[in-house]
C-alpha cells in the first residue's frame, strides 16, 4: 500500500502531462496544417519509431536513475500518441458544417479552435488516456526495476520486485507489490472499459 503513493502519482502525472501536451500540439498541427503539421507529425514519427520501452530507459539513463527523470522520459514516450489523436480528432471535425458557419459569420481563428473544434474532439482523448493508465503503471515498475526509477529506500513496487529477485527465497518480498501492480492494472483497465462503453457514441446504434 505505501508503494501506491508513488506509483499511482506517477501514472497521474505522465498521462495528465501526455495527452495535455500531446493534445495541444495535435490540435495546432490538425487546425493550421500545411508546414506546421508537417513539422509536429514528423516528430511524432521520429518518436514512436522507438519502441517505448527502449526509448525511456534511453531518456532515463541520459538523465540518471530517479524517480523524476523516470517520469519525463515517460511522458516523453507517451505524448506522440495523443498528438496524433488530436490532430486526426481535429482535421474531421474542422470540415463540420457548424464550424463553416462560424468561419462565414467572422470568429477569430483562436475561438474557433478553442470554442467550435475542441470540445468535439476530448471524447477519444479521455477514453484513451483512461486506458493507458495501466500501461504507464507497469512500464514505471519496469524502470524502477531495472534501476532507473525510484531509488531505496522508496517503495516503488518496480524497485520492492526487484529487491524479491535479488532475495530469491525470500518469496515474499516480490509476491506483494507484484498482486499490487497487477491488482491496480487489471483494474484501471476494467475503469477504462467502462468509461469507453459509456462514452462511445456508437453504443446506441
């Protein structure tokens, strides 16, 4: 139970700074277009070339074993995806009819991003990020365990499964943050089920 409270913030924090970051650069690339998106959705490509995995303990080690960096490298792997939600949230809704209207009837550029565009495109974004919970929950254990999250004594499940591995016979010490990590995961991933089925537009045709 004392290892949720840094392996729950951890989670919080990549998927909140994820999808805001990656939504605001998606919406710009999807609203402006042109060498704008070009620009943005090639650093999504460069970025999700790497496998995530590789790619944050690479940004982890780069920046030394802790608990923090773990976490920017984190959101460094994850916000591509949101990046390109957004943007694909946002060139399908920018070709709606009520938002033709509102270029016709004069709104400013900005409140017609802000105002007519985003509030269409969050549903997606919500359900994903919902979903990744569990992901950047195991991913964060996995850092931690290979030494590159959170450092002794804090009792980061990643870094009490790795004390277990080193205490071979002492079985305890890695079964309980292991129930723990998959406990929480299965979890998050029902809680994002569930949120999709109700959220999902299509659930009533």
């Amino acid at each position: 139970m004392a290892g949720a409270s840094y392996s729950i913030p951890i989670a919080t924090t990549v998927v909140v700074a994820g999808a805001l970051f990656g939504s605001a650069l998606g919406a710009i690339a999807g609203f402006f277009g042109g060498w704008t998106n070009t620009l943005i959705m090639r650093m999504v490509d460069i970025t999700l070339s790497f496998p995530p995995m590789l790619l944050a303990m690479a940004v982890a080690a780069s920046l030394g074993p802790g608990l923090w960096t773990a976490t920017l490298a984190m959101i460094v792997v994850w916000w591509p995806l949101y990046a390109r939600l957004m943007q694909a949230q946002v060139i399908s809704v920018k070709h709606m009819e009520h938002v033709d209207a509102a270029i016709s009837s004069g709104v400013r550029p900005r409140r017609l991003l802000t105002r007519y565009i985003l509030p269409l495109c969050w549903t997606p974004i919500l359900i994903n990020a919902t979903m990744d919970f569990g992901q950047v929950v195991l991913l964060a254990a996995s850092l931690s365990f290979i030494g590159l999250g959170a450092a002794p004594p804090a009792p980061e499940w990643g870094a009490m499964v790795s004390d277990g591995a080193v205490n071979y016979y002492y079985w305890w010490i890695a079964t309980a943050p292991g129930l723990a990590i998959l406990t929480v995961v299965l979890a998050l991933n029902f809680i994002g089920d569930r949120v999709r089925d109700i959220l999902d537009p299509r659930k009533g045709s």
